[in-house]
C-alpha cells in the first residue's frame, strides 16, 4: 500500500534553517516526496538519511562560507526567523523582499 502524501509544512519563498547543519535558504521548488537520484540518497550517511516519503525542499542556500543550492527533506527543516536577508544571487532573480521575514515570487501579488 504506498502511504498517503503529506502536505508540505513549508512554502516557496520561506526562509529555512537545517535542522542539523550551519545553512539556511529560501525554497523556490517543493517535491512531495523525495525526488532526486538514488545515487544521491545513497550518498546521505545511514544514520541521517530521511525517510523518501515526506516533502523536499530546493532551496538558494547559503553557509558562512558560501551559497548553493539544497535539497532537503521536510524533517530537516526548521523555520528561520532570524529576519537576516539571504544573500544568495538568484533570490534576487525570482523573488521580492524579504517582505514580513518572507520572500514573494517576483509579479505575484496577494489580494
């Protein structure tokens, strides 16, 4: 029997924090479940491997030393409410803000 989709806990344009690492971002794409190669989940050590069937999240993340982009799974999420700005280059590109500690996709406007 394959388990009943989650809802996302989290939207696009939310800033996020890892639950584990020193990273945080913004999420521009949502999976509903795990939705890259297996070669890269194998590549999670054992013992911090997420579940597949859960939410991942890309992100524009960004460390001390530099920005990328994440793919994270919802357990490893936390919300981030430092309302520091995030510095990577391609928020800028798709989003506006941070606008209320959140970032808005760029021509979308709420009513």
């Amino acid at each position: 029997m394959k388990a009943a989709m989650q809802t996302a806990r989290f939207f696009i344009g939310q800033v996020v924090r890892h639950r584990f690492f020193p990273f945080r971002g913004v999420i521009f794409d949502v999976d509903p479940q795990f939705g890259n190669t297996e070669e890269w989940y194998q590549s999670i050590p054992e013992e911090v491997r997420p579940r597949k069937d859960q939410p991942f999240y890309h992100l524009f993340a960004e460390n001390a030393e530099t920005e990328y982009v994440a793919y994270v799974s919802e357990q490893n999420l936390l919300p981030d409410d430092t309302d520091t700005p995030v510095r990577h280059p391609q928020v800028n590109e798709m989003f506006d803000g941070p606008i209320d500690g959140a970032y808005r996709i760029k021509g979308a406007h709420r009513h």
